[in-house]
C-alpha cells in the first residue's frame, strides 16, 4: 500500500496541481506565476531519456500564462510501499526529493545551481 504520508514534507509540498488528459497537461497553477487564476496548456511530445525511475519528455506550451515554453517532466511510476526501508524505496523517495527542489526554482532556468549554491 502507498504511503503519502509517509515522504519527506518538502515532497509533499511541492506536489503540482496537474490534470492529465492523454499527452496533454493542464497546470491549473502555474509554476512560473503562480498568482496567475488562468491554467497552462502543455503537450507531451518525445522522450528525452530513460533511466531506473523514469522516462524524462518534453513538453511544449500550448497556451497560458509566463515565458517558459519548453519543459523537460519526468515521469515516474509510483512505488508500492513508500514507508518501506528497502533499498529501491528509499532511493525512490531520494530521487522525489531532488525533483521537488527542481520544483521550488533553486535551480534556473538554463539547468546551472545559482551563485550560493
């Protein structure tokens, strides 16, 4: 059984409010303006990479608000037991952390770590 309550706050804080139809998604708060009331229109377009969590795709803005048009996304199949202290969960919730500081803009836009980094 999933355990959501089980992750790090900082996971469970930056969880993005999506929906997701087919290749399309919707981000009903924007990340780049998120006072913004009006959504984000994002298609899904060709994988970018592959690895042992995940499948990283592009995604193209189809309309909204803010200056980003491309995003890279990473999807990630949900583990069963997120509480559990196997190796491959908690290398799984590791990985979920770096995702959320991603999320909270520590790192730019060009993918290099600010100066007080």
């Amino acid at each position: 059984m999933t355990h959501l309550h089980a992750l790090p706050e900082l996971v469970r804080d930056s969880q993005l409010k999506v929906i997701v139809q087919g290749q399309s998604t919707i981000h009903t708060a924007p990340l780049e303006c998120r006072d913004s009331v009006l959504p984000q229109f994002w298609e899904t377009t060709e994988p970018i990479g592959r690895g042992g969590d995940g499948t990283v795709f592009l995604q193209r803005k189809i309309k909204g608000p803010g200056n980003v048009e491309i995003l890279a996304v990473k999807q990630m199949m949900l583990k069963a037991d997120l509480a559990s202290e196997d190796h491959d969960s908690k290398r799984y919730v590791r990985e979920l952390e770096a995702l959320s500081k991603f999320a909270q803009g520590r790192v730019s836009l060009k993918g290099t770590f600010p100066p007080d980094y």
